[in-house]
C-alpha cells in the first residue's frame, strides 16, 4: 500500500487522487511532496507579509499560487480558505485577524502532513 492510500491516514490533505494521476508512483507524488514543502513556507511567508502590509494585489498572487499547490494534494480547507482569500483581495480586501488565524492552522496542518507523506514515501 502506497502512503496516501489509506483514507484514515490524514485528516487535513488526500494525496490519493495525485497518486491515480500519476499511475500510483509514490515516488512521483513524494517529489511533489518535497516541493510543496520546500516552496509554500516562503510563498505563505509573502502572503502573511502582504496581508500585514494590507497589500490585496500581492495578497491575490500569492493566495493563488498557494491555492493551486494546496488543490493538488487535495488539502481541501486550505484551498478553499485561500479561494476565500484571493476573492477578497481580488475585491481590495485583505483577511481580518479570525480569518487570518483559520488560513494559518489550516496551513500548518496541511504542510505537516504534506512532509509527513514526503518522508513516508521515500524509499527505504
């Protein structure tokens, strides 16, 4: 059984649906894995940034690019607290201190498991 399989495994991402995309090369799906990790802390730090400046154009961006990555392992919360959030922006807003909070835990449980799958995955 190939991590992300397992339905039980992880409560805030599901890889499984990249995993069938890519014919079930776990090795493949723990690349991305490592990317995502590697890439969204500096993208989710510009979008804290952004926010505080109250920048909504850089807010948009960056909301975006998080939101296409978060949409490929499926992490279903965060996609749609960053839909939210590029709306809004898009809109000239930039998230409130609640929704800021939500869109952080939403984050940071996400890339928890993101790396979690990533390790699990590699090849012993």
């Amino acid at each position: 059984m190939h991590p992300g399989q397992d339905p039980n495994q992880y409560r805030h991402i599901d890889p499984s649906a990249l995993l069938q995309a890519v014919g079930g090369d776990a090795r493949t799906v723990a690349s991305l894995a490592r990317t995502f990790a590697d890439s969204a802390p500096d993208i989710f730090a510009r979008l804290a940034q952004a926010t505080r400046d109250g920048n909504a154009e850089a807010t948009r961006h960056e909301s975006h690019a998080l939101k296409g990555m978060s949409a490929l392992f499926n992490a279903r919360a965060l996609t749609e607290w960053l839909q939210q959030t590029e709306a809004a922006a898009r809109a000239g807003s930039t998230p409130q201190q609640e929704q800021w909070s939500q869109l952080q835990a939403c984050f940071d449980s996400a890339l928890e498991e993101i790396r979690r799958y990533a390790q699990s995955a590699d090849p012993a």
